[in-house]
C-alpha cells in the first residue's frame, strides 16, 4: 500500500490548556504519515514550571502507534527539534516541554507509522548542520 501524504494547515486552539501569561501564537504545522486523513492534532499548551516553560500537548487518534517528531520556533528565532522518545499509542498524547525563559511563537510538526520526517526549519538546520 502506498503511504498517503497529507499536508494540513490549521489555527492553534488552546481549549484545554489556558494560558496565564503570554499566549502562545502557533501559526502553522505540516502533518505527513499514512492512514485516514489527519489523525495526530496539536492540543495546545499550558505554563509548566511556573511561566518560565510551556508544555505542549499532541494527541493521536490514529488507527495504531505513530512517532511524532516536532520543531518549535521561539521568539528570539532559534528552533528546537523534538522527537518522539517512543511510539505515541492509539488514542494516547505525547508532552514536550520548552526550552525555559523562550516563547513558543511556531510549531511544526510531522509523525509516522515506522519513521517520520523532521518538520521545517529544523530539517533546514539538519541539513547543513547534522550534529543538531
């Protein structure tokens, strides 16, 4: 079976995880992977450790395991890749934690059944840069 490739644009709602302080401003992601249609969504973020870090929440409603891998844009314009330490379970979520006293401002982010491409621009930064 070819793997379908789906490529979604959406605006961030941060319904179940107010923010005290800052909102973040999550413009845009890019969601590759196999399987009917868009089933891994960004669920929004929430202050962790006081204000000086965001946790930030994705949930999966595939039809089996999927590794997630995300890149977070902060305000200062440096990114962070993030990837998924295991595979995420059918309807379980997977929580990254920011780099302290950064706001998140872009998230990115791609999954996959068996592997899964590292989202713009930390693939930018890959490529000329492997060690990162």
């Amino acid at each position: 079976m070819k793997g379908l490739i789906a490529l979604l644009t959406l605006s961030f709602v941060f319904a179940s995880f107010p923010l005290t302080s800052q909102e973040v401003a999550a413009s845009s992601l890019s969601t590759w992977g196999k399987g009917p249609g868009p089933c891994v969504k960004y669920m929004g973020s929430r202050p962790y450790q006081g204000n000086s870090r965001y946790a930030l929440r994705f949930f999966s409603s595939c039809p089996d395991k999927v590794l997630i891998n995300v890149c977070v844009t902060y305000d200062d314009g440096s990114s962070k890749f993030y990837p998924s330490a295991r595979r995420v379970p059918v309807a379980g979520s997977m929580e990254i934690y920011t780099e302290p006293w950064k706001r998140p401002v872009d998230v990115n982010f791609t999954f996959g059944y068996y592997a899964a491409e590292i989202p713009p621009p930390c693939k930018a930064v890959s490529l000329v840069n492997p060690s990162s």
